[in-house]
C-alpha cells in the first residue's frame, strides 16, 4: 500500500511541477521563410520578449541582401518593435549588447522608420562575437533618456547567427 500511496505522490508532483512550468521543455523560435521578389526568398527569426517592465516586444531578426549586387553574402538586421505609444526609442542611439563576458553595441539604422517604440540594428559586425551559450541582455534608449532592458535567450542567439547561412 505505501509503494502504491508513494507512486501516486511522484505522478501528482511530476504533474504539477510541469504544469506550472517548473519542468519545461526547451524553447525554440522559428526561423521562416519571406518572399523578397519573385523566386528569391529570405529567411527571419522573431520571437516575443519581455522587458523590465513585463512589456511584449518582437524581436525579428532578418536577412538584408547587399545593395551592391557584386557583393557576397547577406547582412543581419535586428528589429524591436514595443507596443504602440510605450516609449519612443531614440534613432540615433546604439544597441547595446551584454552577455556578462563583453558588452558590444550595434548600429543605429532606425532613422527611416516611424518614431515610436520601434528600433532596427545591424547585427552583422558583431554576429559571431556573441556567445550562443548565454543569455544576452539587450539596453535601448528612448528618446527621455530612459531605457529598455530585454532578455534574449541562449537559443535566439543561436538563431540569428544561422542566419547568414541561410539563402536562396
């Protein structure tokens, strides 16, 4: 009887621990496919983050092919884009990059976009430089001065740096 009462105790704790998410599967974002022109795809990566504030913002990482039609390759462009009238970002300020072994910044690329909570930053320069193994911490400015703190997970990291290796 005690081995029967014990059973049901493991089944009723495995249950609930992963109901409330204490036991979780990895996540994953979803690279996926976006038509540039005709026969010429490209590929993206988005996924939901959270800032200090428990705010949504997408982070969409995509591929940028080069103006220059000589050039090799494709850039990688981050875009954060927060809920609408939340905070207006500052498009001249830098992305700033911590993984708690360095801290990089990304360019600015956001002057043509409407003000707002949106930002877009090349990722290129620095891509490789990024540790897939730890969280990043993403700061944006806003136009106050204030600033954004998100979070992105190890295996968002890992995405955006496949990125580039992805064509058609």
């Amino acid at each position: 009887m005690t081995y029967l009462k014990s059973l049901l105790l493991v089944i009723l704790v495995v249950f609930i621990t992963s109901v409330s998410g204490i036991i979780c599967l990895p996540a994953a974002a979803e690279i996926r496919q976006f038509h540039e022109s005709p026969g010429k795809l490209l590929y993206k990566s988005q996924w939901t983050l959270k800032d200090q504030a428990g705010k949504s913002w997408q982070a969409i990482a995509f591929q940028v092919r080069p103006s220059d039609p000589l050039q090799p390759g494709f850039r990688v462009q981050l875009r954060l884009v927060g809920f609408p009238n939340s905070v207006t970002l500052n498009p001249t300020q830098p992305l700033q990059l911590d993984d708690r072994q360095q801290f990089l910044t990304a360019s600015s690329i956001s002057t043509n976009l409407p003000p707002g909570a949106i930002g877009q930053f090349d990722l290129q320069p620095i891509l490789l430089q990024l540790n897939p193994k730890t969280p990043l911490y993403l700061t944006l400015t806003a136009e106050d001065e204030s600033t954004v703190d998100l979070k992105v997970p190890p295996f968002l990291v890992e995405e955006w740096q496949a990125l580039p290796n992805r064509f058609q």
